[in-house]
C-alpha cells in the first residue's frame, strides 16, 4: 500500500505572536491548514494517528508557544506533530487573518514541512 494523507483545514487557534510592538499583548486569531502523510498498515483506528490529536497539537503549540515570526509559529506546528512515530511528513499552513485585514489582502499565511 501506498502512503496517505490527512488533511485538516482552517484549524482555529488563538495565540501571542507577532513581530510589531504591543502585537503579542493580546491574542490573536490564527488559522491552520495541516497535511500529514501516515502509512497504516491496517484498518484499525491504532493504525494511524488520531485526527482529534491533531488538531489539538496545533492548538496547543499556538497557544502555549509565542514567536516574533510567523515562519517560526509554522515551523514548531511542523515539528509538534512530526513529534507522532505514526506521522511520516507534515506539512502546516499558518494564516494570521488579523494581519491581513491590516494589510487589506485576502490571506497572510507561511507554509512549513518536515520535507
């Protein structure tokens, strides 16, 4: 069999990250794109990772971390959930809404993969 991917789209989270003055004295919303790639060898649940654990790495990783970049937030989501033996790559896309209403653009965002 050939590996899979699981993705989870526009995981929310709130956290304290930011490069501007004052940016990390208040939460901010963020929002998370999360691919993995798992290879199970069987159709048991203890075969591949667990979706809800997932979502709460990236949860918690942006909420109890805080970073002056944005390409850092992204880079730890990466490493939280590589963190799982059962998760062969990840990738994260880390969107900063806040920002890009300041900036009137649709989407900031920073992309990071163990690859």
């Amino acid at each position: 069999m050939r590996p899979v991917r699981i993705r989870l789209t526009g995981i929310p989270a709130v956290g304290r990250h930011g490069a501007n003055p004052g940016e990390r004295d208040t939460p901010q919303e963020f929002e998370v794109d999360l691919e993995v790639v798992v290879d199970p060898p069987g159709d048991h649940l203890d075969d591949t990772t667990d979706y809800r654990e997932l979502k709460a790495t990236v949860v918690r990783t942006i909420e109890e971390e805080s970073h002056q970049l944005l390409e850092t937030v992204a880079r730890s989501v990466v490493q939280a959930v590589a963190r799982d033996p059962r998760v062969r790559s990840a990738r994260a896309v880390v969107h900063k809404p806040g920002a890009a209403r300041s900036m009137s653009v649709a989407d900031v965002s920073v992309e990071a993969s163990t690859e």
